[in-house]
C-alpha cells in the first residue's frame, strides 16, 4: 500500500498558522480556480506567485475581512512591502459538511519590496 501523501510536509505553503503572519516563498503550481458564482467557469492554470505573506483564517468566509484588515494595514508595511498582485485564499475545508465557525482557510498575498 503507498504511503499517504502530506502536502503540508511536501509543500509548507500549504501550512499556516492561525494569528501569526508569515513570509514564504510560493513555488509555481497548478491549480484549479474557481469563485462560487463562478463554479461553472473552474479553470486549471499555472501561478506563480514567489514572495508573498500569508496566515490561516478560522471562521465564516464571510469574516476574513479583519484577518484580510491586518495582513494589508500592518503585517505588510512592517515588513516593507507592497501589492505584487490579488490576493487569493486556499480553502481547507469543505463547507458542505464544516461547521462556518471551523472552517480553515490560507490567506494569501503575493507581495515585492515598497
């Protein structure tokens, strides 16, 4: 039997922790984007997103704004840096069968030097 695969070993930018902000390099990887009113427009891309800041979020979708709030107004000029394209969020869970209040999501902001 294979072993089970771990991205969060393989891949540590796919591990964050909750409250703290932390600065990764993001390797260029395929993904399959989609926003919910958009679900029948998923579409698999290549993204190469390099430097950027990143956290984990616990809670609603709906309340990433102050998690968002902090990344943008504090994490990013402490650090000097500026917007090096959208921000985007890697869904942890699902919210089908998660409880609003525990669901985990990777905040992530693509950042270059100010």
């Amino acid at each position: 039997m294979a072993d089970k695969y771990d991205v969060k070993r393989e891949l540590p930018c796919y591990s964050a922790s909750r409250g703290r902000f932390e600065v990764i390099d993001v390797p260029e990887l395929n993904y399959c984007m989609a926003k919910a009113p958009a679900a029948e427009q998923v579409r698999f891309e290549r993204l190469a997103e390099g430097r950027s800041v990143q956290t984990l979020h616990l809670g609603s979708y709906d309340h990433e704004g102050p998690t968002l709030a902090r990344l943008h107004d504090e994490c990013m000029p402490e650090h000097g840096f500026r917007f090096d394209g959208r921000h985007h969020e890697v869904y942890l869970g699902d919210p089908r069968r998660t409880a609003p209040e525990k669901l985990r999501t990777i905040i992530r902001q693509p950042v270059a030097p100010a």
